[in-house]
C-alpha cells in the first residue's frame, strides 16, 4: 500500500503514486464528496491505465451521505457495481475499522482478475518511492521492488546514483537479506539521494554501476537543457508526427473560466474528425490552469487548452520547465479550427503573444478625475504602458484591454520594473479588485512550419 497525501500540494507525489501501483484505490470523504483532489487523482489513476476502487471513508460520521459519493462519481464515470457499472465501491471507517476486511477482500479479487505475475528469479528493479539524507546512517532509499529479487552486496543504479545495497529494512523496521517483487524496503549503501520514481536495477558490478549513474548524470543536464528548449508535444507537431506513425492519439487537458463553456468546448472538440488522430480530453474542469494541470499534462504528453483562462505563475514557470504547451483562447471556435487544422497539417500563421510582466493589485484607490487606480507591485517581468493588459482573477480572464496611466511616486511613467510599486488606471474598466492579477503581453505573428 502507497499511501499519497490529498493535499493540493501533493500533485507529483499523486502522479507517481499511480504509476507504480498495480490498483489505485480513491479515499472519499462521505461526509465532504467529491474534491478537486478527488478528481486530479482519478485522471492520474486513468493517466496511468490502473484500475480504480473507491473507498468511501468516514461513514461514521454524523452526515454521511455514502450514496450522494456514489452519485457524484457516477457522473464521473465510474458506476458502482451495484448501480450497474464496474467500478468497486466499500465503505468503510478509518476510526472504527467498520468495511476494511471488506475493502481488502475486494482489493484482493481485483488483483486476481488483473492476473499480476512478476519474475523473481531475475535481477532486480523497481522503483524509488522516498529518498533521504539521514545523519547516522547516510542515503536512505526506499524501494518498491518490481521484478526480480534484491539482495545485500549487490550492485545498484537509480538514475544519476548508485551504490552497493549494504543493509536492507522491511515495512516493520527489520533487517531483511533480500526482497521480491512487491516488497517495499529501505535500502541503506547508495552514494547520495535518489530521485523519487526514478527506477532502479540491480548491474553486474559496483564499476559498471558506477559508469551508468555518471552517464545518467550527464544525460539528466543536456535532457534539463533539452526541455527548456523543447516542448514533448506541440500543436504543430500533431499531422508530422501522425503521418509518420508516431503519434495516433493527441491528449489534451481542457481548462475553461465556467462550465458552460467547458461543455461546449467538449461538444465541439467531440465532433472532429478522427480517422488519423483520436483526441482524448483527460481533464476537463473550469478555472485557472495550475500547477497541477501541468503535471497531469506533463506525465500524459498532453497539451494544455484554455478558454478565457491564462496559467498561474507556478503553472507557466512548470510548464516552461517540464516541455508542456499551453495553448489559450477567447473565441471558442478558433480552437476547434486549429485543432482541426493541425490534424490536418494546414495550420495559419499564428498570433504569439509574449508575456512581458505581471503585477498584484495590492490596494485600491479612488481619485475623481481618473476614477479607480490600482495600487500594485510588479511581481514578475515588468509593465509597459505601451502594452495590452488582462486583468486576471483566480487565473480567470476578467477583463482585456490597454493600460489608460502608469504612475509612480506621482510621476508618469512609460514602464515600471520588477519588484516596483506603482499605480495603475485601466482604459474603460474600473472593477479592478485586490488580489487580481494585471498581465501585460504583446501580440506578434508567426509562421507555422510543420515537420
């Protein structure tokens, strides 16, 4: 059992929670339903092609509405057994221990239908769940072994690391010799800390481990480098790859600012042709795009969709540094043409806009001769009054149009740097509120080239 913490925070641990689990059991609150959370974990338990159980939790507490949970997720897709559908539900209470025998007897029924064989007599690999520095004991790894059988003495190499296995620690603290398929250990003899999900497999020998762990090191810094510069899937890419039998499926992640327009966008998108390419939404939901869309997206080599939304900062600065496209919109149906065009390799020329800063409306001031002025600080880039502005509210695009005035210390200004206070008019709009964002862009036309 890997257990994923449920906190927003946690979306990569969630992504590789359910890639190495074999079946992905969703913990629901009966008395709180459906969550953001809930949802990210399912599209990550889908992602991951495992199949999925549902343990509706807390169904001691006052208010419990176990059959409201049912309901919420059927919408979901994932129809309870007894309503006519596939997916397993228990209810059960952490508090009380009421249905966990059950949960565990149906865990064990879903496993036998999924027929699951590993090969123990092999060398061994798995993956690395934790990995910590401890002050006595050096690099502590935890392993989930895979395949295979590890033993103390033999010779290891998790990514850019490597080391030989010393001592090894089952769930319980033990010291054990050797571990098979399915065992989580912690391994103690790695020469520094590994990366979580990366995988691990036992090597003939410590020099041979050695070389690999130095090669994976200087591949790991020109693939950084690679990413930065490169994007894992690009909307021009989609007929090239596509007619070169690379690519049969293109995944997106839909974002809307309601979902009204998050119904429709599925409606249109539902309707293009799919002979050469299927398109699979993996997640649709209204709002801002996050950091945790750019996860999902990145673990899926989806492109990012967005229709009256813009990415946070934590999401572009991800998306920047995982190779994800983010490709965002304010009419409906220039998404269906570009996509349709894509599959069909006759992309336009594309309007590109750069980003030049972005600032926080931190207070709100009234001044009867220009009306409200924002009172904000420039928290990235910088902002030019020259420029086109949104202004942005939880990641949803409130409002677009030019800067009217910038000032600073009572002086007009033409732009103000990062890390700056200023005061800004808005040219026709006036509900500017605090906590909004203001991102200045310009426009710039390119020509697509594909292949």
């Amino acid at each position: 059992f890997l257990d994923t913490p449920g906190h927003e925070a946690f979306t990569a641990m969630r992504a590789r929670g359910a890639k190495v689990t074999d079946v992905a059991i969703i913990v629901v609150a009966a008395d709180d339903g459906v969550m953001p959370q809930t949802v990210e974990a399912i599209d990550h338990a889908k992602a991951a092609d495992v199949p999925v159980m549902i343990a509706v939790n807390k169904i001691d507490k006052e208010g419990a509405q176990p059959d409201k949970v049912k309901g919420e997720l059927a919408n979901m897709g994932l129809t309870p057994e007894d309503w006519g559908g596939e997916t397993v539900f228990s209810n059960v209470s952490a508090k009380t221990h009421e249905g966990l025998e059950e949960l565990l007897h149906m865990v064990l029924l879903v496993t036998e239908l999924e027929e699951l064989k590993a090969n123990p007599s092999t060398e061994a690999s798995g993956i690395v769940i934790e990995s910590h520095l401890d002050a006595g004991r050096g690099s502590v790894v935890t392993l989930l072994i895979q395949r295979g059988t590890l033993r103390v003495g033999d010779s290891v190499v998790a990514g850019s690391q490597w080391g030989r296995v010393k001592a090894m620690h089952d769930y319980n603290g033990n010291r054990v010799d050797e571990a098979g398929p399915g065992d989580p250990v912690e391994v103690l003899g790695f020469d520094g800390v590994c990366e979580a999900g990366e995988r691990a497999h036992v090597v003939e020998n410590d020099r041979r481990a050695r070389q690999l762990a130095n090669e994976r090191a200087n591949r790991l810094k020109t693939e950084a480098l690679a990413r930065r510069q490169a994007r894992r899937v690009t909307l021009e890419e989609v007929f090239a790859k596509a007619t070169a039998g690379e690519i049969k499926q293109l995944n997106l992640l839909v974002k809307a600012d309601v979902s009204g327009s998050l119904e429709a966008l599925q409606d249109e998108i539902a309707k293009l042709p799919q002979e050469e390419v299927a398109v699979d939404i993996i997640r649709a939901a209204p709002g801002g795009i996050n950091e945790s869309d750019v996860m999902l997206a990145a673990a899926s080599d989806a492109i990012i969709i967005g229709f009256n939304v813009r990415p946070l900062a934590d999401a572009r600065r991800a998306a920047e540094r995982e190779g994800v496209e983010i490709r965002t919109y304010s009419v409906i149906y220039k998404i269906t043409e570009e996509l349709r065009a894509a599959m069909e390799g006759m992309l336009e020329p594309e309007e590109v806009e750069e980003t030049i800063g972005e600032a926080e409306v931190l207070e709100l001031f009234k001044a009867s001769r220009v009306g409200t002025i924002a009172g904000s600080r420039v928290n990235e880039g910088r902002i030019s009054r020259d420029a086109d502005v949104r202004v942005l509210r939880a990641g949803t695009v409130i409002w677009t149009g030019r800067i009217g005035s910038l000032r600073r210390f009572k002086d007009d200004v033409a732009e103000v740097e990062n890390g700056q206070e200023c005061g800004v008019t808005l040219d026709g709009f006036a509900d500017v509120k605090v906590g909004d964002v203001l991102e200045v862009f310009k426009t710039k036309q390119i020509e697509k080239t594909l292949g």
